[in-house]
C-alpha cells in the first residue's frame, strides 16, 4: 500500500552533554529569565538550549547553502 505520508524519521532523542564557559552559563540563565518574564513559564536552560540551537541552525544562511551543496554531492 502507499500512502500519501512516508514513514515518519526517527525521533529518538540524542543526549549530548557539553561544558560550556562560565560568561556563557550566566548568559544562559539571563535568557531563561527573560524567557520566564516573556512568557510567564520558567522553563530550565536545558529546555531552551534545544530550541535555541534549532533557531539558530535554521537562520544561517552559509549553513544551509554548505548543507545543501554537501546533500547535492551525495
């Protein structure tokens, strides 16, 4: 059978740890501040970070020209 919709991808979470630099961290705790003080929900950094990062990834332009031509080359 085909249907219209594919199989959906794998949406298994992948735990990454990092270390970050102190400056950093206390930056990061400033936008969840200013994130609760937004939207009236405190939400931890390690919440945040996720979205952040896809927010980022999604608005760079060179990456998703660099990431296109990579996918091109496959």
């Amino acid at each position: 059978m085909e249907l219209k919709l594919g199989k959906l991808p794998d949406r298994t979470p992948v735990k990454l740890s990092i270390s970050v630099m102190p400056d950093l961290h206390e930056a990061l705790r400033d936008y969840a501040r200013c994130y609760a003080d937004t939207y009236g929900s405190e939400e931890p950094v390690t919440e945040l970070i996720p979205h952040m990062l896809a927010a980022f990834l999604s608005t760079d332009r060179g990456f998703a020209k660099a990431r296109e031509r990579g996918a091109q080359r496959s």
